[in-house]
C-alpha cells in the first residue's frame, strides 16, 4: 500500500485542483485539467508503461490519498471535495467491472 499526502488547503478551485494532483502525482504533460482526464490517469497506476503518472502501486495493490483538513476543504470547495470522492469510486468501479483490482482509496476524517 502507497500512501499519498494530498495538501487540500492548495486546492481552491478547478484550476489548482488539477494542478496539485498533476504536480503530486505526476501526470503527463498532455494532462487535459479535467475530470475524464483525472479518471484516465487514476486507472492506470498499476501501469508504469503507460505514462499516465509518475506514482504507481504494484497490480492488486492500492494507492491512499490521504486528504488532509477534509472538513475546511470540505466546505472552501464543496465540488472538488466531491469530485474526489465520486471519481475515485468510478476509477474503481470501471476497473472492477474489466475484471481488475480497485486501485485508489481516500482517507480523510470529516467531521460529524
């Protein structure tokens, strides 16, 4: 398991959001700063050969992003909270359902 500290308190709209996971994970230079291109490269960290990041997990392991502040990123950004967590589920579902293994998990304590 690989664990990933993602500084949320960097993250304040779409552009920066796209540009602490780009810088963080390393994603290629034709990055397309969206979110069908952050779910691209989120489902092949078990392929370095696909150039998609520069972070990658062994297959059947797991990346951890682990959110810092959820509940001030939470409530700064609600859509990029939300997309973090509605995206990483789509990673793995779509991997799932190819017959592979999920990849990403979040961690973060949000508040009650």
């Amino acid at each position: 398991m690989t664990v990933l500290q993602i500084d949320t308190h960097r993250i304040t709209d779409w552009p920066t959001f796209h540009a602490v996971f780009a810088e963080t994970l390393g994603f290629p230079e034709f990055y397309g700063n969206n979110l069908n291109a952050w779910i691209d490269c989120m489902s092949y960290l078990d392929e370095p050969s696909s150039g998609m990041s520069s972070i990658h997990v062994d297959i059947g392991e797991v990346l951890v992003l682990k959110l810092d502040d959820v509940d001030d990123f939470s409530e700064r950004c609600p859509e990029q909270y939300k997309a973090i967590v509605e995206c990483s589920a789509f990673v793995n579902w779509r991997r799932i359902e190819k017959g592979q293994a999920a990849v990403l998990t979040l961690s973060f304590y949000k508040s009650p």
